[in-house]
C-alpha cells in the first residue's frame, strides 16, 4: 500500500529511509538534542544572553553593524508577525532571492519559528532554473531584493501569493523600531521590509512544532536534468550543529566568520545554526574578500572561520603578511565543500602555518558528516593531510556513521574503494517529490554519497575516509574506471599550474579519453607539450591526459565547487582522435 507521502517515496522505500535516519547505537527516535525546535533555542539564546553581540555584519564596503541576540530575537519575531499577516503558516514555502544579510537570517528564523519551510535561491542563476525552483517547491510567498522581484513577475508562478521587497542597502538599525501602529489584513503588496517590520508588534505566541518539522529545501546545483530538493528538518539541523560544535569543541565564548552564501548549507548549517547552538557569536560577510579575510579575523577576534577549497588558493595567491595581525584567539579553519588536493594543503600550511581542519558532508546529510581530528599532533595531522595522495576528509562525527560500500551495498574493508555511505540523525528526510531518486539513493539502507572513496584505521583506532572522486566523474577509458582527482594532484604539482582538472571526454576509440584543463598562474610560460610529458613521468600512459586545453576561468557553483563536467564540451573537437603510446 501506497504511504501519504507517495510523490515523494514508494512504499518500498520507506524502511530503507528509516533504517538510513538511524544509526546502529542510536536510533531515530533517541534524540541527539534537548531542543524541541530551532525557535525553542534561539528563546532560550535570548533569555540567556540579551545584550550579547550575536551577529556582526560587513557589507561590499566594509561598513559593519550590529545585533544582539535580544535584538536578533525581537526582530525574527517582528518577522514571523509579518508572515502570519500575509498568511504563512506551518507547513508553507517561503522562498528567498536574496544575499547575505542580517535581513536574510531573520526571514530564515522568523520562517523556522512558524513552522514553515525556507526555500533558498540562488539569485545567479538562470531564469528557468529559478523558476523550477520556485515552482516545484509550491513557495506560497518570496522575499526578495528589488531586481528579484521583477524577475519573479515574469515567471509563470501560479502558487506565488505574496512578494515582500528587501532592501539591503541601509543598515538595519532595531533602535528606531516603535511598536503597533499598523493595520491588520492584507500586506501582500509590501515594498519594504524594514518599514513593515519597524511598525508591526512582535509576535508573542509560538506555535507547538515538533522537531521533525520541514524546515528547508535546498535544490542541488547539478549540471544536468532537473536539481532536486533536498528536504531537511528542523531536527536534522540541530542535530548537525551540535556534532558540529562538540567536535571542535566550540562554545560561547567562540566567534565564528562567515564568508560562505547562506543560501547554501554550509553557510546556513555551520557559520549561523552552530554558533547558535554552542552560545556563541557570528561575523557575517556579504560575500568573501581576500583583501580584508586575516585583517577582520583580527579585529574582530574570530576563533574560527568556515571555507572551501577555493578560498584557500586565493588566500595562498595573496600570501598576506600575519606577522602584525593579532591572530592569538584565532584556532582554526574548517574546510570542505569541494575537492582539496593535497598540493593545496601543503602550500596553505607553508604559507600560514594555520591548521585546516578538513571535513565532508552533503546537503543530504545537512552539512558535514566528517572531520580531521582537532587534537591531532603537528606530525600526524601533516601526514593525513599531506601524504597519502588525498587528503583525508577525518572521521565520523556523532549524529552519523559512515562505511564504504560496492554497487550492491555490501561493505567493503580498509583500503578498498567504493561508495561512501552515511546513515544517521543528519539524513535528509527524502528529494522532495522524487520518487525514483530516492529509491536509487537509499537502495541499500544507507544514504549513496555518490562520491567514491576508502578508508584507513589510525593508531587511534578510528577509520579515516579519503574521497578520490565524484562516481559519475569517473573516467571510464577502455572499460577501465580512472578517478580525475588521482590525476588532478599531479597535475596541481607542475610548475607554473595555478589550478587544474582532469576532464573525461567522449572519444569514439575509447569510449572516453582523458584532457587536462589548465589555469596557468601569472606570467607563466609553461606548454603544454611539458605538462604531458611530466605526467607521462609520473601516471601510466592510460591514465594521461593526452589533451591540454588552457583558461582563464573555472565554471564553480556559488559555495566555489569546480564543476568538472561542465568542460566536457572544451574537448568536442578530439572526439575522433586516436592516441597510441609513444614507445
């Protein structure tokens, strides 16, 4: 028999789901959080904590402003008072076309303590990608910049019953706030947030919500086919941030820098939910500028900061002078969301001498499912993280457990590779209205990473998980499977290379042959004749690349994911060459 919620899952599936949302020790229902819900907690900040800074923002110019956790707290409920008088309640869609902001973290909350569920856009996007988005998610109202919101009028949205328009160009300023003086009804044609805020009364009564309430969907950023929506509970979030901040160990008195959009997870999930969680306080950035990322961490006496790999390689492009910044509480840099190599990590810590504490996660696993160790020594920290060909995403963190898998879910032992799986209290509830795919993703009763990967044991007795490369950006040349990221350290390590991908393309001789796409640093003279030749050198003729096309630019997702099958095309033209080896 067909369960309600059949759009989303088939009957089948449903166990499968249930067994991945709970772990071996710890079932579903034995919760890894006290909290009944994300509003619950941030009350409770309020109480505790009034007068505290919670979030500190900088805009494109560096201007700052402030909010207490009183002030923050007043504010979301200011906002949720707003949402109920254009008719959201528990269960709704709000859609969100914005940037960073204090303005966007309060939608985000305000919609959390009502029950209903943030839908984040990316505004770079296509139109018909929006559209989707907007459309497949029912968003029964959306908050948007001035520009979004004439983009949104030109979308077919039938479902779309109310724009509020969000200007992020003034400082919020909760001290000119009065109380009152507005007109119940209608405020569907609202044009400014601020002012809609500034004079409506806070609201005063929580709805009774249980933990496992939908809180978020956020859409995959595929290259190909329809994204798909990534249905989380305010549950799933609680309980990543708090693996989060236990494992490095962060409380109130830490104070975290987000340079990450927060329409995405790891913004979300690890520079606002994880501060919240441990009682600490945020630095919020509109967007990452390398020029002022060591000198803010001083000022503002950061004890740890959120990136990815690309930040890292900028930082690294720069080589910023520390030696007169006073960096004495800053403890470490947490960092994933795209692939490391271990050139990178090499040359980040011969230029900063700061510790990258490596990690991995999925938006359907909320955020990270893993992390280096925190208490690491210096030598054993390198040799994870330098050594053994990729550097290690860490071990299992509470909420979840990970194994590696074969193509018919059976685990496989140290040192092989396969699947990496996870199940646990941070796996997504199911891909909103996607039957089919989550069928494929829980096959086996674990949630399918689609990333391949191995593990090792340390001497602590912990396995260590290693990610060599996305499944579907497997190489499959001659009917031999090649992971790129192999290929992509020998490449990072050539001279005069500022950032490089291996790309599999179609060849009629082999099925797929292997490219290299190369961003040369400044200056550089480097051919392409020498990149071949030093791989010959260092890979086996098969898995060479035999193609070198040069750019200027990456295609990466708004959080700096490479997108690797976006080059494919770049090699169209070699589609009918044959390369035999040189002997």
């Amino acid at each position: 028999m067909m369960s309600d919620d059949s759009k989303d899952v088939l009957a089948e599936t449903r166990p499968l789901i249930d067994h991945a949302r709970s772990m071996s020790t710890r079932p579903w229902a034995d919760r890894l959080v006290a909290y009944r819900n994300i509003g619950s907690l941030l009350a409770e900040r309020a109480r505790q904590h009034p007068d505290k800074n919670w979030l500190t923002f900088y805009d494109e110019t560096g201007r700052s402003s402030c909010l207490s956790y009183g002030e923050f707290f007043e504010a979301a409920c200011r906002t949720a008072a707003l949402m109920r008088q254009l008719g959201i309640g528990s269960g709704d869609r709000v859609a969100t076309l914005l940037v960073n902001d204090p303005r966007t973290v309060l939608i985000y909350f305000a919609t959390w303590i009502i029950g209903a569920t943030v839908v984040p856009v990316n505004i770079g996007e296509d139109d018909s990608r929006v559209e989707f988005i907007l459309r497949n998610s029912s968003a029964k109202a959306a908050f948007a910049l001035p520009e979004q919101v004439a983009r949104i009028g030109s979308l077919d949205l039938s479902d779309l019953q109310s724009t509020v328009t969000v200007d992020v160009t003034a400082v919020l300023s909760p001290r000119d706030w009065g109380l009152g003086g507005r007109e119940h009804g209608s405020t569907a044609s609202v044009t400014d947030f601020d002012a809609a805020i500034a004079h409506i009364e806070p609201l005063d009564q929580f709805p009774t919500l249980a933990d496992d309430i939908e809180c978020l969907i956020v859409y995959t950023s595929g290259t190909t086919g329809a994204p798909k929506g990534v249905v989380l509970e305010q549950y799933n979030l609680l309980a990543d941030a708090r693996s989060i901040a236990e494992w490095h160990r962060f409380g109130p008195s830490d104070r975290a820098m987000c340079v990450l959009p927060i329409h995405h997870v790891n913004g979300t999930v690890v520079t606002l939910m994880t501060p919240l969680y441990s009682g600490g306080s945020v630095v919020l950035h509109r967007k990452f500028r390398a020029q002022a990322f060591w000198s803010t961490l001083a000022e503002e006496s950061c004890t740890w900061v959120s990136v990815v790999p690309t930040v890292l390689a900028f930082l690294c492009e720069r080589h910023d002078d520390l030696s007169k910044l006073d960096l004495s509480r800053f403890r470490h840099i947490i960092c994933g969301a795209g692939p490391l190599t271990t050139d990178l990590a090499a040359r980040f810590h011969d230029c900063f001498h700061v510790r990258v504490v490596h990690g991995y996660g999925l938006s359907e696993t909320t955020c990270y499912s893993c992390f280096l160790p925190i208490d690491l020594g210096e030598k054993e920290y390198l040799s994870w993280m330098t050594e053994r060909g990729f550097p290690s995403i860490g071990c299992p963190v509470c909420a979840n457990e990970m194994a590696v898998h074969d193509d018919h879910g059976v685990p496989l032992g140290e040192g092989e590779r396969g699947e990496i799986v996870v199940r646990g209290h941070n796996v997504m509830r199911y891909y909103f209205q996607r039957p089919e795919s989550n069928a494929e993703a829980f096959a086996h009763g674990w949630f399918r990473s689609g990333d391949e990967g191995f593990y090792q044991m340390g001497a602590d007795g912990r396995p260590y998980f290693f990610i060599t490369g996305r499944l579907k950006e497997l190489i499959i040349r001659g009917g031999v499977n090649y992971s790129p990221f192999d290929i992509d350290e020998v490449l990072s390590q050539i001279p005069g290379i500022k950032a490089a991908m291996a790309v599999g393309f179609e060849n009629n001789f082999y099925g797929e042959e292997i490219g290299a796409y190369v961003q040369l640093e400044q200056g550089a003279s480097t051919r392409a004749d020498d990149i071949l030749a030093t791989c010959r050198e260092k890979l086996p003729y098969s898995k060479c690349p035999k193609v070198v096309v040069f750019g200027d630019t990456f295609p990466v997702t708004s959080t700096g994911k490479y997108q690797r099958l976006q080059l494919r095309s770049l090699f169209s033209e070699w589609k009918d060459a044959e390369f035999r080896e040189r002997k």
